[in-house]
C-alpha cells in the first residue's frame, strides 16, 4: 500500500504551490530556515530493522556488511526453537523504539523457522500550528456514517492557515495538510464526503500517488478549521501474505526458497526460508503538550469557516517526507481510540 502511494514526481521538482502561498502577514507558511536547531529537532523517527537467523545457518559475511550499511539492520544469530527467543526479540523492538513498542512476537515461533525479519516504525513530531488543548473535549465519532451509532472520543480543534482543498467533483474529497515543525514533513487528512467505513474502504480502493499528487498540488493555503480525534494508532501486521500477493512466493517455501547469496550452505541440505515478516507501527496524535485559552464563543465561530474539515467520521492518514515524497504512514482511521 504504501508503495502504491509513493510520489512519482522527481525530487527536484517537488514544491507544492501552496508552499509559497501566504494567508495574511502574521500567520503565513515559511521553510523554516530562520528556526534555532533546537526549534527544528522536534520531530522523532524510530525505525527499527532486524534479521533474525537460526545460529545453525552459516551465513555470508558479504551479505552481514551490506544489510549493516545500506538498511541500518541488525544481523543476528538465535536458537529459534529456544523458548525464549520471542523474548530476545521483543527486548530488542522495546529498546529501539524507547519502550513505545514492547512486543513484536506473540507466542512462540514455529519450530521449522529458519529466520524472522522484523521491521518497527515510531513517529512522532509537534505540530507547526499547535492546536488548542483548552478547546479539546469529548465529542462524537461516527465509523458507520452520521446516521448510525456513535461513541465518544477526545476531539481537538485548530483555526489556522493551512492547506486546503476540495475535489468538488463525482469523488467529493477534502484533504487538508497538516504541517509539522520541523516543515519537511506534513500529515495529511483525506476524507470523502459521507464518510464511512464503506465510503472510506471504496476511495481507498481507487486512490493512487498520482491521484494524490494532483490534489496535493492544488491545495491552496487558507483559513481553516479542523476538528480531529485525538488518537494513538497501533498495528501489527505479518506480511508475509502481502508479500506473496506482490510475487514473492519462493522465499516463504522450503523446496523452493534460494536464500543462497545469504546462506552459502546450510547445514543438514536443509534449505532456509522467510518464516515471517513482521511490522509493527505506533503512532500518537494529540495537542503536542500546546497550551491556549480558546473561548467557546469563539470556537464556535470559527468552527464558520469556508474551509474546514471535520474529523467526526472516518478519514486516511498520509504522513509524507516532502522533499522525497517518502510516505511515513498510510492508512485509514476507523476507530481513533
């Protein structure tokens, strides 16, 4: 999926237009340049990523210097039929990502396992307009549409200049942008009109870079309102399914697996092959510690405002490295608890 949404425009020439774009004075977008390093250093990225391999295996020292140097990995022998091998994994994620992910492995690992690939993604950064944490009270989130059952969530509000845009077309999209501090990166909120699980499910369906990248580039920065839920999103996921369904079938299956620019010889002729792949992602969205003194009165008011965006209803999250186009995190949120 997150293939599906990188940008195909080259990096050279990526500068959305609403990037040079201004509001008024006082409240306009800029790069960031002028910021004190300490001003700039807000945004944390924890990526963690490790091979796991059975200590019987020989394994190519080539192949130990290359996946070090280009990925960052981690190479690592382990008895993987030892009981307590799920543990020594677990306490490598819980000390990559500072105790925010504690588990990767549930239970036990197959006894035939000859290696477990495992990748951790943390992230979390301030926000360039802060929102209001004295404007954040309980409301209610609809995930089956405005005319089914609801729940109550913790909702923050922001009036800020930001960008906006709405497709006004058969799709009836908003997306707004929500820049981070350190102004590289920008989560933004896409949400089809009506929104539901349903709703939400078909635009994912259709919803490509190149789609993207067409409204992204016609987003112009503006006086909006956005309510969103605050949320703490979490997944774990094997994709060892996803990769089959891409077309790599052979490293999951023992007869057909060749492995061998990483294992030169295995002993027993036994050959080795992935037994999981597993991704676990933990993501906070909330105020930013941001404190304010927001009137109701005036909440109201704002809330009047041509272009705003209501987080009351399912919507996607894109969080984007700008000047790579690099998508972060890519997925729908159902339930913001």
């Amino acid at each position: 999926v997150l293939a599906n949404m990188m940008s195909p425009t080259p990096i050279d020439n990526r500068r959305d237009p609403w990037r040079r774009q201004t509001c008024h004075e006082e409240d306009d977008y800029d790069d960031g340049a002028g910021q004190s390093t300490a001003a700039q250093n807000t945004q944390v990225i924890r990526v963690a990523n490790a091979i796991f391999y059975h200590n019987n295996l020989p394994i190519s020292q080539q192949y130990v210097k290359l996946a070090r140097e280009l990925y960052g990995s981690l190479v690592y022998p382990l008895d993987l039929n030892a009981d307590s091998s799920a543990g020594v994994i677990n306490r490598w994620v819980n000390d990559m990502t500072v105790g925010k992910i504690s588990r990767m492995i549930e239970g036990p690992i197959s006894s035939s396992a000859g290696m477990v690939v495992a990748n951790a993604l943390y992230f979390k950064a301030e926000w360039r307009r802060q929102f209001d944490g004295y404007s954040t009270r309980d409301a209610a989130f609809f995930p089956d549409g405005m005319d089914r059952s609801s729940y109550s969530v913790k909702m923050m509000f922001l009036s800020a200049c930001l960008p906006f845009y709405r497709t006004y077309d058969a799709s009836d999209v908003t997306i707004v942008g929500l820049p981070y501090r350190d102004n590289i990166t920008t989560m933004y909120l896409i949400q089809p009109a009506n929104s539901s699980r349903t709703t939400l499910r078909r635009l994912q369906g259709t919803l490509n870079a190149k789609t993207l990248e067409t409204w992204i580039g016609r987003m112009k920065l503006q006086k909006t309102s956005v309510r969103l839920p605050k949320m703490h999103l979490r997944s774990n996921l094997d994709l060892s399914q996803s990769f089959q369904r891409l077309g790599f079938n052979s490293i999951f299956s023992p007869a057909k697996s060749d492995l061998s620019n990483m294992f030169p010889a295995s002993g027993g002729g036994q050959k080795p092959y992935v037994n999981q792949i597993v991704h676990k992602l933990d993501l906070t969205v909330d105020e930013s510690g941001t404190e304010g003194a927001a009137a109701t009165a005036a909440l109201i008011d704002r809330i009047g405002s041509p272009a705003f965006f209501n987080g009351n209803t399912p919507f996607l999250i894109y969080v984007r490295h700008e000047p790579t186009g690099l998508p972060l995190f890519y997925g729908p949120v159902f339930d913001p608890r």
